[in-house]
C-alpha cells in the first residue's frame, strides 16, 4: 500500500496536481471544503491520475484539514509518487 502526504488547495480554478511543496504533493480542486465534498474531488483525481477505481484511494489523516495522509491500496510509494508526479 502507498502512503503519500497531500496538501489540498480547495475552491481552486481548475482540478489539478500542482507538483511537489515540503515533501507533500499539491492538489488543488474546485470543490469547497464542506461535508466531505474536497476530500471526495481529492480522491477523484488521484484515482483519475493514476488510473484507478476511486475506491482504492482513502485518506486515512486529516479528513478536516489541509493536510492529508493519502493511501492508496495495490500500488507501492515510489510507484505512485512517480505517476503522480509525471501528472503534475
């Protein structure tokens, strides 16, 4: 399983990878934080990205702040940084 730290920029312009800020990967997305609707675009893109079932993506830390614990179920770290990454 992979574990990626993700910074979540909500109410952005645009769904996006934004590349890489202290370690932590920059995902911007156009839903507001409200009732769960930015960790849900969060887990959208990154299954998008990495060509995924959306199920696969949890966030398992910081449900109610910006930054998050991502993990993703049947793909190594390095693997999905590089993916996420090259999306970036």
């Amino acid at each position: 399983m992979a574990r990626i730290a993700v910074r979540v920029q909500p109410r952005a312009k645009r769904d996006e990878i934004a590349g890489e800020r202290g370690g932590a990967l920059v995902v911007r997305v156009t839903a507001p934080p409200v009732e769960g609707k930015a960790n849900d675009a969060v887990r959208k893109l990154i299954a998008k990205r990495l060509g995924i079932a959306p199920g696969r993506v949890s966030i398992v830390r910081g449900r109610s702040a910006r930054d998050k614990l991502v993990e993703i179920d049947g793909m190594e770290t390095d693997a999905a940084r590089r993916a996420l990454g090259n999306a970036a």
